[in-house]
C-alpha cells in the first residue's frame, strides 16, 4: 500500500510500484529506467514534494509515460534505504534496468524535476547516462579477522569527543537522541568509575526534558535543528522513545536519583497513549505532527495537538525491530520499577510478534501491515532475538528461549560472512541489494543478543558466533561516530564477560 501527503496532492495519479523484481522486469521489457522515490513516513519535504512537484501534471505524465516508479518509506525498507540514501529523505534515485545506478537528487520544485527527468529519459533513450559508481558491496577484509579489545575504549573515546558539554547530546548541530550513545558512556562509567560518562547523560536527558523538543503533551520530538535542542522537527519516533526509555531507567539503577524515574513513569505513560494500538497488544511505529491549514478540515484519523495549530498523524503499521526494542525496555522498567503490569504488556506485545511475523524457515518479518512483509533483515532478527530472551528470563517460560535460539540458528546458517560477521540480509534482491552487507552497528546488536543467549545456556556456539559478529570490521571507527557505539558496547560485554 502506497502512502502520501495527508495534505491534498495528485501524487497517486502517478503509476507507482513496490520494489521487487518485477520492476525491473517491466523496465527491461520497455527500455525504460526505474525511478525510485524513497521517503519517510513523517518528512515533510517528501510530503512537500507530494504535494508540488510529484503533483504537477507535467510531471505525472513524463513519470507514466517514460518511467518505472518505485515508492518505498525508509521504515518499511531500511534495506534499500541503506544502500540509496543520499543525504537525507527525500531520495529520488534513477537506475538501469539492469540495476546500475544512473543518478539522484533530493527535493525539486517541478520545473528542476522536469529537467532532470527530461535529460536523464535522452541520455537512458541514447545509452550515454553517467558512469555507474562501484555498488555498495564491503570491501574484503583480510581471510582471518582479528578482534581487537582496545576498539572498545576507542570508540568510547571517538563518542565522548563528540559529546557537547553545554548542551548534552552528541555533535554541534542537529541534535538527535543517541540513545546508543548514551549506553556506551554508562557502560563506561560503570567499567572506570569515571563519573564524566555519567553526568554526560544525566546532563543530556536533563536538557532534552527541559528543552522544546520534549512535548508538554508527552514523548520527545525526533531531533531538533539547533544544538541547545530548540528547534524540534516534530515527529516521534517509537524507537527513540524505547531507547530514551532504557537510559532514563539505566541512569536511575546507577543513581537512584527521582527525576530519572519520573522521567521512565513519563516515557511509559506516553509509549502507552502515544504508540500502543487501542486494539491489538503492540505499538505503532511513529507520529508525525503536520500544521494545520487555515480553513480546511483535518485528515480522518488524526488528532488536533494542544492549541498549536497542528495535527497528529499515525504510522499504524506493526514493525518487529522498534517493538522488540519496546520490549526489552519494559522488561527492564517491570525490573527495575517493580512495575508487574510492564511486563504484562511486554510479553503481549512479544507474543503477537509470534503470531503475526514469525516463520519457522525464514525467520521475523520486518513489518505487519495486512500481513508480515519482508523477512530476513538482521536487525529484526536480533532485537527479537534478544527480546525473547529476555523473556524467557522474566517467566522462564521456554517457548521464548526455543524461538531466542532458532532465530540465532537462522542468522548462523543464512547470514553469516566467511569474511566475518553477519549480513544484513538472507535474501538478495534487485539491483543494489544484490550485495549484502556486514554493518557495524548491527553486528554490535547482533553480537549482544549471542552474548545474552550464551549467557542463558552456556552453549559454546553462541559464544562463537558473538566473537565472529565482532569481527565484522578491523579499521578506524572514527568515521562511524556515535553510530559504533552498539559495536563498542557488545565488545565491552564480550572482554568483559558479562552481557
């Protein structure tokens, strides 16, 4: 199902189609290159776009007549949107039918869309498009990869030269959550006694609570534009909340401090009325916030947002990855808070991620919309993984620990890299995705959730495949930033023998 602007737009009248092989089929058939438009759900330049551009006649008839259009969100794709992104949503990208890449722009107002779609339609028609660059695929590492403890501390020292000591948070522009981030420099804290971790993240979720980017009406927005977290974009994101979640109960297990858990009653209140589905036991992805136009009716569903002159809107759509997340933060707040009714709604949630997106042979799909879509992505593997483990340690109930265990076995035989690590898919596809990939920060998840199952079952497999997960990458992190923290956690576990 294809989604657009809640404002009103013509985009639909474009003749859109799902990424599969098929697209790329019928562009063989009639010479014609594929188009892909990859957006998000909350982005208002991509809403702006369909609004505008993607809504002029023009336009529309140059995409129906000399195109194949793809659409894909980010949250239902992170597959391609790994491999496509360019500098942000929206990511307008042309290939070959053969699945070269031809070229790509970000938003542009009709006329510059036209052109672009003009020059790249001759050059495709007269075989003269630009070179195709090297697809993403990792360059080879060496045939017997070695861990290196010391990246541990490496990384935690790339991470906290990227910390800003005024205003909390990493980076000197936007700022966004990192809540990987903030674990890394707690598990830090925790292995030098060295309070500076610490009172970075105290600071930074301080200043995130007292800022505009935290709502009156509950939750956090996605990031905001300036360093001093004013300038909120405002959209939520399920994920973040999880994670703001796990470091608001980790800093109040370290200091017993009363506002940090008064900040977890209030990320639990609001992931209850903000995210959890009224009918069905799990949370919804993300709410997007859209300003209201003078004069018009809001879109059926949505929800005025105080007297700001906005409406809120729903991502409804089921995905494993962020729940999984919700998951293990409520486990961790019932613990942590004796809150029994968190672990109540965890194991719900866990249970009808079972039901709806589980697959003996293929494993976790990624998302639930009218059925389980896109199965095989490592994340979702993973974080599921890890929930049921958990799981299984609250209830010791062993159908989690069953499942926890067949989902390692299918990352063990369907992803591994001979190089080192875990690919971030079982299953290629078109184009770029013809080339998996072994990502850091997944391995990192990865890596922690065999070191969780190791730790339940004293199985040596498990240790393995946690040490060939942290074997994924041997160069320099600083190009990673705060994005190797998950990496840099697992590695501290895995020195440190504990999970």
């Amino acid at each position: 199902m294809f989604r657009f602007s809640p404002n009103p737009n013509s985009a639909h009248r474009i003749r859109w189609t799902d990424w599969d092989p098929a697209a790329f089929d019928r562009a063989r058939a009639e010479g014609k290159p594929v188009m892909l438009f990859l957006g998000a759900f909350w982005c208002g330049i991509c809403q702006r776009m369909d609004e505008t551009t993607l809504s002029d006649t023009e336009i529309i008839a140059l995409l129906n007549a000399y195109f194949v259009p793809v659409r894909v969100e980010d949250a239902q794709r992170p597959d391609i949107d790994v491999r496509y992104n360019r500098n942000g949503w929206p990511t307008i990208v042309f290939l070959s039918a053969e699945g070269d890449y031809l070229a790509s722009v970000n938003y542009l107002s009709p006329r510059d869309f036209s052109d672009v779609l003009v020059r790249v339609h001759v050059g495709y028609q007269e075989r003269e498009s630009s070179a195709a660059p090297d697809p993403p695929a990792p360059a080879p590492p060496a045939a017997d990869p070695q861990l290196r403890p010391e990246a541990a501390n490496e990384i935690a020292g790339i991470v906290w030269d990227l910390a800003d000591p005024v205003h909390g948070g990493y980076e000197s522009e936007r700022k966004f959550p990192h809540c990987g981030a903030n674990e890394l420099l707690l598990r830090h804290h925790a292995a030098t006694g060295d309070a500076r971790y610490l009172n970075h993240v105290r600071l930074t979720l301080y200043n995130m609570h007292l800022s505009k980017t935290h709502d009156p009406e509950g939750g956090f927005f996605r990031y905001s534009s300036k360093p001093d977290w004013s300038e909120p974009h405002h959209e939520k994101l399920l994920s973040d909340h999880a994670g703001l979640l796990d470091n608001a109960l980790h800093v109040f297990e370290l200091t017993g401090e009363a506002f940090f858990r008064e900040l977890a009653e209030e990320l639990l209140d609001y992931l209850d009325r903000g995210f959890r589905d009224a009918v069905e036991p799990y949370f919804h992805g993300c709410r997007d916030y859209i300003r209201v136009t003078p004069g018009r009716d809001t879109p059926p569903g949505s929800l005025l947002h105080g007297n700001r002159g906005m409406f809120s809107i729903t991502d409804p759509w089921l995905y494993t990855d962020a729940n999984a997340r919700a998951v293990s933060a409520y486990l961790r707040a019932a613990r942590t808070l004796g809150r029994k009714d968190c672990e109540e709604r965890a194991l719900e949630t866990l249970r009808f991620l079972l039901e709806r997106c589980w697959d003996d042979s293929r494993g976790m799909a990624h998302y639930f919309d009218d059925g389980p879509r896109l199965r095989g992505l490592l994340t979702d593997q993973v974080l599921m993984g890890r929930a049921l483990a958990e799981g299984f340690e609250a209830t010791g109930d062993r159908v989690f620990l069953d499942r926890a265990e067949a989902l390692a076995e299918f990352i063990r035989t369907r992803m591994r890299n001979s190089a080192g690590g875990f690919f971030d898919i079982a299953e290629k596809g078109p184009a770029f995705l013809q080339y998996p990939l072994t990502l850091v920060d997944g391995n990192g998840a990865a890596a922690r959730f065999f070191l969780k199952l190791h730790d339940l079952t004293a199985k040596p497999n498990f240790l393995d495949a946690a040490l060939w997960a942290l074997k994924c990458y041997h160069g320099d992190f600083t190009d990673h930033g705060v994005h190797a923290a998950e990496y840099a956690t697992a590695l501290a576990a895995y020195a440190e023998g504990a999970v």
